[in-house]
C-alpha cells in the first residue's frame, strides 16, 4: 500500500469531520508537518495551517515566510502565531515551549475543528523511554494517544504507525522542501539525547525496537482505559452535593467528594480516582505529589484539622468529612464599611458586585429600614447574631458552625448592619427582630455578580 493510502486509512477512523469544519495542522515546517500538509492538500481534504511563532531561534523570521511560501504552493490557509515560549518556573525548557504551543493551537480551532499534529512511531518510542525514566505512571506510559480531546475539540495523530524513515523517503521521493531546527541537534535537551545516544544504541541490538516500544504505548493505553472507567465508577459513589457557593465568587465550588467513602477505597483505587478526578475538574495531570499530598495532608488528616493543599490556581480542602476542590476566583477587598441607603442599588469599592433591594411579600426586612442609612461590611469576629429560625442571639461564628458552613466561606457573606445591630447576613440569613410576618410586605438583598 503506498505512502498515501496508508495516511488515508490512519486518519479517516480517527475522526468524521463535520461538514463545513476543517482539519487544523500543527505545521513546523519541518519534515514531518510538511509531509502531514501535503497529504492532506493531495487527498483534497478541508485543511487550514498554524504556525507557531516561539521566537526562540534567530531564524525564527525565516521560517515563518518559508511556511507562508509553502502553504500559499499547496493553496492552504495558514494563521501565524506568535507565543512567549520563555522557560517557566518549575518547568523544562521542551514543556514550557510544549505548554504555549498547544495554548495557542486550542485558542485558534473553532468548533468542530480537528487539530492534527505529525508525531510518528520514534517520537511515540522517544516518549515511552522519557516517561520511564521519569518514573511514569501507566498514563504516561501509555505516551502519546492517537486521538485525544483539547478543549471542546480533537486532537488526532495519524502517522503514529510510520516509522521516521519512511516520512523521510516519502519526502524525498515528492521533492519537498523543509527546514531544519538546529536545536534538534542539542543532546542537551532530553527527547534530543535519546534520540541520539540511546535508541540508536537499541537498535543495533533490537532492530524492530521502534515499533516495539509503540506496542507497549499502545497497551498501556488499553489499560489506561480500563483504570479511567473503574474511576468514573468509583467517582460517581463518592461525589456530594456541596451546602453552600460562594456569594461573592471568591471560591467557587467546583466538586466535593465524601472522605468516609474515599476511605473504603484501597490505596490504588483511591489514587487512580483522584488522578481522574483532578484531570476530569482542573483540566491537568495531577503529579504524584500532588495526589500523595492531597491524601496525607487532606484525606488523613484530624477531624479537627482544616488544611488546604494549594496546585495550579486550584484549592484543596477539607471540611468536616468532605474534601473540597476550590477555584480561587479573587479575593474581597473592602475593608471600610460602606453606607447603604437601600432605595438605590449600589455597588461595593473592591467587588464588582450589585447590592438592590427588592420587595418580598410575607419574607425579608420590614419596610422601613428602606429609608434609614444602613451600613455593609465584612466580618470582623466577635459578632453576635439572632437569626429569625432561633429563639436566642448567638456569636456569629457559633452560628455559621452549626450551619456547616465552611470555615473558607464564613467571611465572603456581607454584613447588613442598621446602626450597631447585625440585621442581615447577606444571602443566608436576616434578623428576628427585623424580619416581618408572613402577612406582611418585606424586602430583601439581591446580588449581582457583574
């Protein structure tokens, strides 16, 4: 079967494309995304081309206008785009890079997109060695899948199954043109050394190593299948209804599991789910460390004990017997009480939250507290609160206790105060005192996040 056909029979499995959508390539201009372009313009197929701009090399202008000449021969879209590939704290040169392409390649596709990238059976071996040596899991293991989801779209690989060598003939044999990156050269990036010192090294031994490491990628994918169904599984037993979100958006709740269920878990079960768990919320790979910690500070910790565990702008905590995972929307910051006269809406210094008052027929606060200078402000501790549901005023802090409110929650909620009284904690509860009956017009708050 030629080159071509072969190419055919890879891609068209791993995606239907929708009609008036297009296949996306990740083109480098090197070898491999240049004959992954000129397959799709021969077999005629919707395409359009990224070209990711890092500005890493001082010929980084020169390939620009080198794709831009050899998408405008195969009559190809191309989008140029330029990214800040600078190493990041705590990350390698290759992931930093790695991390602002694909950023830049999901913000490009449109719905029904399909990204395809040129990664081949070496780079599938070369991936399997460097996550060994890293002391992977089987999802790193499992190396590079053929098809995968990015954002709301697909990411597919359809020359996994060709060897470097035969992309090498076939773009030779057609006369294509590409560059050459020299820092593919610099044994002293990682993926560079293997390729040069080691699998060479294997291949004098095991000539079929290639292919035989892409074997056992593609195996621990089947089993990486089955942990992530028997996650889902264990998942949907744990997870719980959180009690309250967060009135003003500086924490949103974004799951809860029970930790008296995740207990009944044996240890590699707990650890396969929360791995699932993190990547299915947060959209990332959780490290082993993260879950190691997740469980020994979280999970194990005293009941008594409220820790957090802080990862990728995300939080982990626990309350009583649940484990929160946070998203840190902000922070309040008003620390001045501000004068409210409710007959006009208002919106706090520091928040970009809307305060209205609206009328309530037999619930809220009597009417004419609509008309006084009322006062809004944030705990300050030491409050004393009687809730309309009690019969004695209480410290504020005992109250929100005993209504399971998350101690992280506890100072997001606004203090509605008519002179020295607390009358309202907004958005939970308003005072006895100033509550009307049932057969009475009220009012209450209304909040608008902006």
């Amino acid at each position: 079967m030629s080159f071509l056909k072969r190419f055919q029979s890879s891609l068209e499995p791993l995606y239907g494309l929708p009609a008036g959508s297009k296949y996306v390539i990740a083109y480098s201009g090197g070898i491999d995304s240049h004959v992954l372009l000129y397959c799709c313009a021969k077999l005629k197929l919707p395409v359009r081309a990224i070209h990711i701009h890092h500005g890493l090399q001082d010929v980084a202008d020169e390939w620009v206008n080198h794709c831009r000449n050899i998408c405008e021969q195969l009559d190809i879209y191309l989008d140029v785009v330029s990214v800040d590939a600078k190493q990041q704290d705590g990350q390698s040169p290759e992931e930093s890079a790695r991390n602002a392409r694909y950023a830049a390649l999901h913000d490009n596709l449109q719905d029904g997109d399909c990204l395809i990238t040129a990664q081949h059976q070496n780079d599938q071996a070369e991936t399997l060695l460097l996550q060994l040596f890293r002391t992977a899991s089987a999802a790193g293991l499992s190396a590079m899948p053929e098809r995968k989801q990015l954002g709301g779209c697909l990411h597919i690989r359809p020359l996994l199954s060709f060897l470097r060598v035969e992309i090498e003939l076939f773009a030779k044999e057609n006369r294509l043109h590409w560059i050459e990156d020299p820092s593919n050269q610099d044994a002293a990036f990682d993926r560079n050394y293997v390729r040069k010192n080691i699998i060479p090294v294997l291949t004098e031994r095991w000539p079929e190593i290639a292919k035989q490491l892409s074997t056992v990628a593609d195996i621990q994918q089947s089993n990486l299948r089955v942990l992530e169904d028997m996650a889902a599984i264990d998942l949907a037993d744990v997870v719980v209804i959180p009690a309250f979100q967060s009135l003003l958006r500086r924490y949103l709740v974004v799951s809860v599991l029970s930790i008296t269920a995740l207990k009944k878990l044996s240890t590699e079960r707990l650890f396969n789910l929360l791995r699932y768990w993190v990547i299915s919320e947060v959209g990332v790979s959780p490290t082993r460390n993260l879950l190691q910690e997740i469980v020994k500070t979280i999970i194990n910790a005293r009941q008594e004990v409220n820790p957090v565990v802080v990862y990728s702008g995300f939080e982990y905590r626990k309350y009583r017997d649940e484990l929160y995972l946070l998203k840190v929307e902000g922070e309040i910051d008003v620390e001045d009480d501000v004068v409210w006269e409710p007959l006009s809406p208002i919106v706090l210094p520091g928040l970009n939250t809307r305060f209205s008052a609206v009328k309530r027929s037999g619930a809220g606060l009597k009417t004419e507290l609509l008309s006084k200078p009322l006062r809004l402000c944030f705990r300050q501790g030491g409050e004393r609160f009687h809730p309309e549901n009690r019969q004695h005023s209480q410290s504020l802090k005992k109250i929100l206790q005993e209504e399971r409110v998350p101690p992280w929650e506890r100072n997001t909620f606004p203090l509605l105060y008519f002179e020295d009284e607390c009358i309202a904690v907004v958005g939970l509860w308003i005072s006895k005192q100033y509550a009307v009956d049932k057969n009475e017009q009220g009012w209450a708050i209304e909040i608008e996040n902006l």
